[in-house]
C-alpha cells in the first residue's frame, strides 16, 4: 500500500473536484 501515496498525490486535485461538484448538486 506504499505506492498508494504517489497516486493518491496525483489523484487528490481530481478527488476533490469530484466531491465538490457531489455536495454542490446534492
């Protein structure tokens, strides 16, 4: 699961928006 970290890095930005967007129109 140490690998997770670089990927999780690079997904974050993309993780976010998502979960904005999710709260912003639910």
């Amino acid at each position: 699961m140490k690998g997770i970290k670089k990927t999780e890095q690079s997904f974050a930005p993309f993780f976010y928006a998502v979960m904005f967007f999710l709260c912003r129109d639910g």
